[in-house]
C-alpha cells in the first residue's frame, strides 16, 4: 500500500536546463563572492570540486561538512566565513534563476490534493545544496518546505544519489519502508534505483535523462499531469 510519495525537484516538479541553470548560478554566484577577495574561476572550481565530494561521500559524515572542507582545501580557510554570505545570496539573488523557467508554473494544488488524501510528502531533491537555496527554489514553483513532511538537503543528509544509502537514509528517517513509497522522478539511474530496494517508480518524461532512455519501459512513466489518475489505478 503506497502511503509515501518522494519527489525529485530538478527536472521533475523544477523543469529547468542543467545547462542554462549553471550558465545563470554560477555568474550570479561570483558576481556576490569576487568582491570578497576571490578568483572568480577558483570559486567556481571549488564548488564543483565540493559537489563533487559530496557525491562520492560514503555515510562517514554530512554532505555540508565534505562540501566545505573540499571549498576551503581549494579558496583557503578563510573561506569558511564565505558559508553566511552563500546562504544569502540562495536567499535572494539566486532567485535570478526563476528566469530560465520555461514557463510559470505552480505545484500547489497537486501538492495539496495529495496532502489532503493522506500521503505523506517528501522532497527527495539530490542533498548538494543547504536547505536555504532548496527553499528559494520552491517558491519559484508555489511551494514551501512547509508542504512536505520531510525535506533532504546538505545539512541531514550523508550520501547523495545515485547511492542507495541515500534513500535508506531518508526511510530510516521518516520510519517507511520502501514498500510504501513511490518516487517520482525523471532521472533513470538517481531516481529510478530505489526500486532496487522494493519501492515503486513514475517518471516524469518533460525532462527525462540519466543512462538509456530506452530503459524508461522499465518504470510507469508520464508527465506530471498525470500523477494523481497513476496514484487511482495503483491505491
């Protein structure tokens, strides 16, 4: 019986262009952090070296703390005091990225029809960012962290996907088992691969991508739009 429904973000209920998001974060990012002293090349070259630590981190500590060892190993200690300017610039100027957004869009009345039937809502989004930019990020769609029972970001979150730790986590912490949840995405590998342990799958096909799109007959797949009429055939 599906009782818990585990949402990805980007590219599922946040359509928006891996390519296009990074070509407008990543100005607006350094345009905030260069004044402070820094290269602005160095800087982005420590976030995606940080990212890039927390997708290989085994459980041993948070994502946050392998994020910012990894960022001031490359910007220099002092760069740990850059963690309160980053947190406001996701609360503000990173809302230049709702730009890229093909078109206005607001999950709140799906969202709610599925609260009001008793599902319990988790933001299953990969956990590379603090909660702060996941919230900014919400808005953009309608939405709030209030919306969602659970939320996985930098700050509670030990591993990231594709890495199955990363699901039993979340599981452990909202005392599911994988039985009971349906996980709907649209990346065939990070999303796709808590089916290994026993939940179900939708994929969201607007924004599809992760390994063989010939895959995708492996899992019930559809646009968004069509969540709830999925949710009546199985429950």
């Amino acid at each position: 019986m599906i009782d818990t429904i585990l949402f990805d973000l980007d590219g599922t209920l946040l359509p928006l262009d891996p390519q296009k998001f990074t070509d407008v974060y990543f100005p607006a990012l350094a345009e905030k952090i260069v004044p402070l002293g820094y290269d602005g090349e160095t800087l982005i070259k420590a976030v995606w070296k940080g990212t890039a630590s927390m997708q290989a981190n085994s459980g041993t500590t948070l994502n946050h703390h392998y994020f910012w060892q990894t960022f001031c190993d490359i910007l220099g200690g002092d760069a740990a005091s850059l963690e309160p300017v980053c947190d406001d610039f996701y609360q503000n100027e990173f809302n230049i990225v709702k730009t890229i957004l093909p078109k206005n869009i607001n999950h709140k009345k799906l969202i709610s029809s599925l609260k009001d039937r008793g599902y319990t809502l988790v933001l299953a989004s990969n956990p590379v960012f603090p909660l702060v930019a996941v919230q900014t990020r919400l808005s953009w769609i309608g939405l709030s962290t209030a919306d969602f029972d659970y939320i996985s970001h930098y700050q509670n979150s030990r591993f990231c996907k594709p890495n199955l730790g990363y699901y039993t986590e979340i599981l452990a912490n909202i005392k599911k088992k994988p039985e009971q949840c349906l996980m709907v995405g649209n990346n065939l590998i990070e999303d796709g691969c808590i089916s290994k342990l026993g939940a179900q799958v939708y994929l969201v096909i607007d924004m599809l991508e992760g390994g063989n799109m010939s895959d995708i007959d492996a899992f019930p797949h559809g646009p968004i739009e069509d969540l709830e009429d999925y949710l009546n055939l199985i429950c």
